[in-house]
C-alpha cells in the first residue's frame, strides 16, 4: 500500500480564516472598509487680493471691496492734506483719494509714493476698494496677485508693530499676511481724511 498524498499547505489567508475569531474580525474589517465615505463638506474658500507695504511687509484685503487695482504714473499732491494721504488720482475723470497705508500704519517707507513720473519710470500700484461708505485708493509698494483662504486657516491677529492697532487686523494668512479690515479703518478716519 503506498502512503496518502500529502494536502497542500494553506494559503495564509486560509489559515487566517480558520480560526473562527479571526474570520469574525476580517468579515468586521471588510464590512467598515466597503462603507462608503462619510461626505466631507467642501471648504470654502474666501479669496483676497495680496500687496506689499513697506519693505517687508505683505497685506490683504477682502476681495468682495475691491473695485479695480490700477498702476498709475503719477499721484498728485494735494496742499494741506492729512499725512495718511499720498493725494489723489484721476479715475475715469473722478478725483479719487489715495491713502498712503504705509504712511498709516507707521511703517518703514518703501518706494516714494511719487516715484512713478511721465517718462516711464515705476508705476504705483493703487489698489482701489470701496467700504465703510467709501471709494479710496490704497497706495501699495507692489500688488501682488489674487489668493484664496479657507476661513479655518485664518489665524489670530498678529502682536501689532508700528502704529497699525489690533483692531484694524482681520487675521493673519499663511502666519505672514497680514488681513486687513477696511471697513474699520475707513470708518475710524477723520472727516478731513474722509474728504468729506
């Protein structure tokens, strides 16, 4: 009599599914992974329109009271204006008011908001927004570009420096930008810098 054929060795699996109580955890297991994805809601995102003011220092301000960013060659001086003011702009043949934030907020003077001339020299970026009752030029030392933000990511108002007081502080974005709040400021103008 020859002897019985050997059975084949069980696949590791096979084994694993031999034992009742791991049968029972891998048929759990296959359960939890075969439901479907719990819907995550879509972020939304808040977009803003990023500038340099200063020499370091990178700004935001809301999208929504942007009207237009311009690049003009010229901001004409008004006599006896406040010194928040670079002066104004023609705008479609309205003077426009131009507010030299910079200037506001106590920070180190980046290009000379006058720097921009006839013959072609550098432009002034004016990035032109309308809030608290207002249509104004903000004189920036460069416009960046358009970025977006979701509202979660918007951090605590950074530790205030020069003269730019906390209120005035949205957040911070990305722990550099610093988000503005327009409508505040403007409203916390006087009635001559209102050009009232």
């Amino acid at each position: 009599m020859s002897p019985a054929p050997d059975k084949p060795p069980l696949s590791p699996l096979a084994a694993l599914l031999a034992i009742p109580e791991s049968a029972k955890l891998l048929q759990r297991r296959a359960r939890e992974l075969a439901q479907p994805p719990e819907p995550v809601a879509p972020q939304r995102l808040e977009p803003y329109v990023r500038f340099w003011l200063g020499r370091q220092e990178e700004y935001g301000v809301p999208y929504c009271i942007v009207d237009e960013v311009l690049m003009v060659e010229h901001v004409a001086r008004v006599p006896c204006a406040p010194p928040a003011f670079s002066g104004v702009i023609n705008r479609r043949g309205q003077m426009l008011p131009v507010l030299a934030l910079a200037r506001l907020f106590g920070l180190e003077p980046g290009p000379a908001p006058d720097a921009g001339t006839a013959t072609g020299a550098s432009k002034i970026g004016i990035v032109v927004v309308s809030a608290a009752g207002l249509t104004i030029g903000l004189h920036v030392d460069e416009p960046i570009d358009i970025d977006t933000y979701p509202l979660d990511t918007l951090g605590p108002p950074p530790p205030t420096h020069g003269k730019l007081p906390p209120a005035y502080v949205t957040g911070l974005l990305k722990r550099r930008i610093t988000l503005l709040d327009m409508d505040r400021i403007l409203s916390d103008l006087s009635p001559e810098e209102r050009h009232e």
